[in-house]
C-alpha cells in the first residue's frame, strides 16, 4: 500500500485539488483509494460532501488516541458520484486543537490507524502548516511525497518550505536512528493559465525556481473554471468535457507519482 501526502507550506497553491485529483483517477482506474483529509479547513471533506455518522467520527478520532490501529478502516465514507472505490476520511474545524498535542508517541496515530486499512493507495490532503504535529504525523505515515504549487511566489514559498520540513523531519530521524523511507516524488504545478497569450514575468520567475529544485513534473496542469466549479457541486470535474485536459494532465502526473 502506498501512503502519498500532497504538501505545500502556502494556501490556494491547488493542494487539495491534486490530492483528490489523483485519488479519483487512481480510483476509477481500479484501484482502492483512501483519501484523508487532514487538514482543518476540511476543503476535501466539503468537495466530497461526506457528513460522518456521527460529529466525532473524523479524523480527529484517530489524532486523539494512541490505541487507534483500524481507525482508518471504519471511518472511510464512500464517494459514489466520484468512484465506488475510493473512500473519504473527513476533517473538521475541531482537528486545529491537535496542534497543541504533544503527547510522546502522538506523531505515530495517524500511521497506527492505517493497520488492517483495504486500500491499495492512500491520499493524505496535508494542511498548509510548518511543522507541527499533524504534519509530523502525515510524514510518519506516509512513505513518499508530492509538493503543490501554483506558478506563483507564494507557490515557490510553500513549496521551499515545505521541502525544509521534509528535511528537518528526516534529520530528526537519522539523529535517533530511526529507519523511516520519505520519498519526494516531485512537484506539480497547477492552475497554469495556458489561454494567456505570453507568460507574465512572475510566472517565469516561478517556474524557474521550480526547475532549479529538479522536482517539477510535467505537465504543468492547465486552468480551466470548471474545477471550482465541480468542487462546489461537490462534482468530479472529469465528467465534463471542459475538464478533460486538466484529467488528461493529472492522468499523465498520476503516471509519475503513484505506484
């Protein structure tokens, strides 16, 4: 099973929109899919428009206890309007207060929970922080990486960051001696405005940086209007014909990243 966390340091960089991009076309490509939400703004958990059983039954069930192994396996929702394989483990705004858990050992909930998961891939949606314990537990779970970025300063911001928290967390491994394989699979660039005739110097500048990091993966994904709009329809975008060059970027990215 692959565990692959969608990472950027910066928000509105199309994070959310690439981990359920690739979740959805791993998914309906025969694969069976978790996709965790993990970040407290929940933008996955309302694109998918999954409601718990229960107020509790979301991620932070299993961020609240040590003894959670098989949490993941129970608290999966079905998503059929996007695949009968792939299942949607919810955020909610209360997961904020598990930035203040440190609590020895608490950094391992999130990969104890996956034990017995029925999943071939798993998509975690990271939040947008530097450090800290939920990010500190999606890389303990997690065994490679994406970082997402728009061709943006904040872009290149989010992504140098969240590259120096990789390196800081594998650094605290290695002092410990612990044996733990993170591998940065690279960088997708989203939301690219392909319809612009020239690129903007900033949008240069941009790429530029990402180039330099010898992570950025091609293609770059092309905007198109109907990926917000399927996200507050709670709709796969796919389904549209305006979406299917953003499909056929993800689809060939999928190639890259997911084993």
């Amino acid at each position: 099973m692959q565990v692959l966390a969608i990472y950027s340091e910066s928000g509105g960089v199309t994070k959310t929109t690439t981990a359920v991009s690739l979740a959805v076309i791993a998914a309906r490509g025969g694969r069976k899919v978790t996709l965790l939400d993990l970040d407290p703004r929940a933008a996955t958990t309302k694109w998918a428009r999954v409601v718990p059983e229960e107020d509790h039954l979301h991620v932070g069930a299993i961020l609240a206890y040590d003894d959670c192994e098989g949490y993941a396996e129970e608290l999966g929702i079905v998503v059929p309007a996007w695949s009968e394989n792939i299942r949607v483990i919810p955020a909610a705004r209360s997961m904020s207060n598990r930035e203040a858990e440190y609590a020895d050992g608490a950094e391992y909930r999130l990969k104890t929970s996956l034990v017995g998961l029925e999943s071939d891939l798993v998509v975690i949606d990271c939040p947008n922080r530097q450090g800290g314990p939920l990010i500190k537990g999606a890389l303990t779970a997690a065994d490679s990486i994406v970082y997402a970025s728009r061709l943006s300063e904040d872009g290149v911001d989010g992504v140098e960051g969240a590259r120096q928290t990789v390196s800081q967390f594998k650094k605290n491994l290695a002092r410990i001696g612990a044996t733990h394989t993170l591998d940065e699979l690279g960088v997708i660039a989203g939301d690219i405005d392909d319809r612009v005739v020239g690129t903007p110097a900033v949008e240069r500048i941009a790429f530029d940086d990402l180039k330099q990091t010898g992570l950025l993966l091609t293609p770059m994904v092309p905007k198109r209007t109907i990926v917000q709009q399927a996200r507050i329809a709670g709709e796969w975008y796919g389904d549209y014909p305006s979406g299917h060059k953003v499909l056929d970027a993800y689809t060939e990215l999928s190639k890259k990243v997911i084993r």
